[in-house]
C-alpha cells in the first residue's frame, strides 16, 4: 500500500480543503457550461502520484540552498556591474577632461541626459555623478601601486568575487576598478570618500563594513566614532616595505598592546619561559592574535650558510598569505632587537617563502617599547616589521597567596555559622529583656 503524501509543508486538513476549493471551482463551472478542456486545466495531485522519502526532502533542501546561493551571486553581480559603470564614469570624466571639453556644465547636461534616457531609474542626478568623478580621483591619486592588487580580507570572500564578478575587471587606460569595491553598496562608498582623509583609513572601513555586514548608517556610527584611529596596530614600517593592499590589512590583524592574562609565570620569568607558556596555551595565543593566523611551529630551524638559526614562533596568515615570524622578549625593546629580527624574516624569505607567497613580516613582541625608539631602529631595516607590547601575564607568588575555591568555600561556611550564631545571640538577649 503506497504512503499517503501531501506536498512539503501542506497538513492532510490543509490538503482536503484545497481538494474541496478546486472541486467546487470545477463544478461552477461545470454549471456555466465551460468546455471539459478548461475544467480539466484545474488540477490538484493525486494522493498516490508520489511517494516522498528522505532522499527526496535532502534534495529539496539543496535546491533551496543552491537557490538562495544563485539570488546572493545574482545580487554580488548586479551591485558589481553598477559599480564597475560608475567607475567608468567617473574615469571618463578624468580621462577626456570632460569640463575643459564640452564647458563646466557637462555633468549637469550628462545628468539630464541620463535621466531622460532612462526615466525609471535612480542614481543620475548631478550630485551623484560628481561622487562618481571623486570616488575614482580619490583612489587613483593617491596610490602609487596598481588598485587591482586589492584582495578580500578573507579567503571565503574572493573566491565567491572570482565566481560572480570575475569579468569586472577593466583593461582600459586609467586605474582598473577594484573587484574588492563590488563588495559593498554605493552609498557606502560615498559615505567613505567623504570622512576619510587616506585610502588606508578607506580600505580600512571597506573591510570592516564587509566582515561584519554594515549597513551605511553603521559604517557611519563606526567612522563618526575613529574606530580606525582607536585601532592602531603595531608600530611599524609596513606602509614603506609592502605594496599598501598587504600593508593596510598587516597594519590591520596586529595589535600595540597583546594581553596575556591567560598566562602564570613565576616572578622575573625568562624569554623561554614565556615562550613554552604561549605554546602550551597556544589556542589562547591564537585567540588574542586575531583572525587568520595559523601556527606553523617553536624554535623552527632555518639554515643559512651552513649554520642551523632558530625562530621563537612561526606563523602563517591565511588571509594575507604570507609567513609572520614573532619573536618574544621578556623586556623591554631594544634597538637591536630589530635588527636580530630583520635577519630573520630575511631567511625565511629566502628559505622558506614560496613564489606564490606575499613577503614575510616580522612581529616583535615584548614588555614595553618607546614608539620613537622603534622608529628610529626601523632605519636602515629592509623587511616590513612591527613591534608590540604585552601585559596582564599573572605572577606565581601572586596567585599562590590568594586563597584557593576549596579554601573560599570554607571562609563562606565559617562566616554563615558566624551569622547564625550572631543571630541566634540576639535572638536571647531580646527573649531575656520581654521577661524582665
């Protein structure tokens, strides 16, 4: 006997009803004397047409998956193609030196001719095409490296770009558009060009309004706020040594200050001790490093010339695609420091970076540091390099003399009986005093 089945999400009640509508429909017509073709024309499945199991329903479920998936890349897509034209506008007006050729009022003829050219759609007036010249004039004057380098911030996101958007690239005379930029809404975009003052603060809050989804009245609490300028990151020479695409984003994923407040050392505690105490608390580490960093190994030999050097940490950041060395010092920075540093990031460039990896960076991590210090031992450094502080690292001594949970436990008990005892005290006194 076949399994009674209803179509997905329809109870047996919902069902008869609808059974009921349609037959009721077929026989008014029916009474109008409508054609047998056109009663026929109306139906409604049978109940043994099918029979429904749960292969069936984890189909339906991809078809719905993979539909939501082809109207997000449709969205990408068209928000992509509308961007990449006013890019191309706003270049053209650069480029053919619109206002030198055709007057002053050209953007304002170009919108009224845009707008009676195309009645239904938004987005013409001259405001909006004079935001189109300063968005492609902001990025193109002030980049001394080609736009087209910029990359997501994360893996997920430029491989979903490359599928949808692949062909936005531009290989027209002037800067290329950034497929980086499809990524987030016109108004956006303005709002950016308009309260930023360099392409690293905008780069800045293009990736911020992508990781965490903005709408455009966020992206403006957040600039309104300086959250870019209350995240500074490391002290370092990364706007000097790497192309500004990798170096906004390292700039970025680094801190000034890491908080160690996961870890116990004893008082005065050595260089390697906070090394082996980082490794083993290493999920933590990772935590407070931030997104994208991957632990490749401790004290990770490298052999140059013959002779064997090793390396604190070493890591590799997925989203910048390249190998980041961290050394640790248990105090203060040293201008020295830097350039230990320096020759080690040099050797893994040269004996460990791949062809398809970006140059490696440098993180130094110790007690304290003198920003002016630091950028005085940067002159003369070749490799991208920055340098951070540490705090909250908990001391042995410290801990031991604070008292234990059990210990607690039992100060919390001899205080209940105190008060116990305190009120049943009271309590006689008071009976004591009523008989007098």
């Amino acid at each position: 006997m076949g399994t009674h089945a209803y179509p997905i999400g329809t109870t047996k009640i919902e069902f008869t009803r609808y059974k009921n509508i349609v037959y009721a429909l077929r026989t008014q017509l029916k009474k109008q004397n409508m054609s047998d073709d056109i009663r026929n024309n109306i139906s409604v499945p049978h109940i043994h047409d099918t029979h429904l199991d749960t292969e069936y329903g984890e189909w339906l479920e991809s078809l719905k998956a993979r539909y939501q998936q082809a109207k997000v890349r449709a969205v990408i897509k068209v928000n992509g193609e509308k961007l990449l034209w006013k890019w191309q506008l706003g270049r053209e007006l650069v480029m053919r030196k619109a206002e030198e050729r055709w007057g002053s009022g050209v953007v304002e003829q170009l919108s009224f001719d845009l707008q009676h050219a195309f009645p239904d759609e938004k987005g013409f007036g001259s405001r909006n095409l004079w935001h189109m010249k300063q968005w492609y004039l902001f990025y193109s004057e002030k980049l001394k490296w080609p736009i087209s380098e910029l990359q997501a911030p994360d893996i997920q996101f430029e491989t979903k770009l490359k599928r949808a958007v692949s062909e936005l690239e531009s290989n027209v005379d002037g800067t290329p558009f950034p497929i980086l930029f499809s990524l987030i809404g016109w108004s956006h975009h303005v709002e950016i060009i308009k309260k930023t003052k360099d392409v690293e603060e905008a780069l800045f809050y293009i990736r911020r309004t992508i990781e965490n989804g903005w709408s455009c009245s966020a992206l403006k609490n957040s600039m309104d706020a300086d959250v870019y300028h209350k995240h500074p990151g490391a002290v370092s020479n990364f706007a000097d040594k790497l192309p500004l695409p990798q170096a906004a984003l390292a700039q970025e994923i680094t801190k000034e200050n890491y908080d160690f407040g996961f870890l116990t050392l004893p008082d005065g505690f050595s260089e390697a001790q906070l090394e082996a105490a980082l490794t083993i608390q290493m999920a933590d580490f990772l935590l407070e490093l931030g997104k994208g960093f991957a632990f490749v190994g401790r004290q990770k030999e490298i052999v140059v010339a013959g002779r064997s050097r090793r390396i604190d940490l070493l890591f590799y950041h997925i989203y910048l695609r390249c190998y980041v060395v961290v050394e640790l010092k248990a105090v203060a920075f040293e201008p020295e420091f830097a350039g230990k540093l320096n020759y080690y990031v040099a050797a893994v460039d040269e004996a460990v970076k791949r062809e398809s990896d970006n140059p490696t960076i440098g993180l130094l991590i110790c007690s304290n540091m003198d920003r002016t210090d630091v950028q005085l031992a940067f002159r003369g450094i070749t490799t991208p390099l920055g340098v951070a502080s540490y705090n909250n690292v908990q001391i042995e001594e410290i801990v031991k003399q604070l008292p234990t949970i059990e210990q607690l436990r039992e100060r919390v008990k001899l205080l209940e009986l105190q008060i116990k005892n305190h009120q049943k005290n009271s309590m006689e006194e008071q009976d004591g005093t009523t008989k007098d």
